[in-house]
C-alpha cells in the first residue's frame, strides 16, 4: 500500500481541531488550530538544518490543507 505524506484528520472528541498527519521521517502530527506539533521522531543535526527542514514541512502542510479545501469546495 502507498500512504500519502499527508493525511487529513479529525476526531469528534475535538470537533474544532483539525490534524495534518505527516507520515515520513521525521513523522509528526499538526493541529491547525493551534499550531501544535507533535512529533514522534527525535530530531537530530545541525539545530539550523534542522529548524529550515521544519519551516519547510510546516508550508507543505498548509500547502497540502489549502489544496484539499479548495477540491473539497469543487465537489
């Protein structure tokens, strides 16, 4: 099975909070609602590489919720 590097999230114990799963090293989940980031890999390196590597994955992650809206929208 091929799992997306994003997946979309909710649970009805939280009906505000939506999650984007991201589901490759470093793996982590983020609550758009409050920008909590739990990550579920140590994060290891140079402190520099690292925070732009994070910079990086949290746009994606906006990215990839941006573009599920608009075809949630279409349909």
């Amino acid at each position: 099975m091929e799992i997306p590097k994003f997946l979309l999230g909710d649970n009805t114990d939280h009906p505000d909070d939506i999650y984007i799963i991201h589901t490759e090293y470093p793996h982590f989940i983020i609550n758009l609602l409050n920008d909590d980031i739990e990550w579920f890999d140590e994060l290891r390196g140079d402190e520099t590489e690292i925070a732009v590597e994070i910079a990086r994955l949290i746009e994606e992650s906006s990215e990839f919720y941006d573009r599920e809206m608009e075809r949630y929208v279409e349909d």
